[in-house]
C-alpha cells in the first residue's frame, strides 16, 4: 500500500456488528486491514481499511446517528 492520503473516506452501518461485518467483507474483496475495530471514546465501533488504490475507510457504526430506512444517516436537532 502506498503512503496515507490526506483525508479518508467513512461508510457508516445501522448497526454495532456490521462494523465487523463489513471489514470482513472487504478484506475477502482484496482490502488490507489497518486497525481493527474498537471502540472509540466517544461511544459507538469503528475500523479501519486501506483499499486496492490506497485509500483509507473508516467502517463506523454510531449511536447518535441514526440510519433511516433509505439508508440516509440522520442527525437529531
């Protein structure tokens, strides 16, 4: 994997478990992992993954945001 970019890219899931999910499902697909998921202090679970261009995801599951049916992320006011 080439070095670091600048930003990286976050996919959010609906719930806790498909954070692990999802990684695995990515790293079967040819992704390299580079942070297993934990939780982080603010609340919720989250991985990390370098994909075959070297980009980095952030798999994110977080209670405060909320996904809707159409799989939009909402955010309480």
């Amino acid at each position: 994997m080439t070095s670091p970019g600048a930003f990286s890219l976050a996919h959010n899931v609906p719930t806790e478990e498909d954070v692990d999910a999802v990684i695995d499902r990515l790293i079967q697909a040819g992704a390299i992992l580079l942070r297993e998921p934990d939780a982080p202090p603010q609340g919720g679970r989250r991985g990390y993954v370098g994909d075959p261009d070297g980009h980095v995801w952030e798999i994110a599951w977080n209670p405060a945001w909320p996904i809707d049916a159409n799989g939009h992320v909402t955010f309480a006011i």
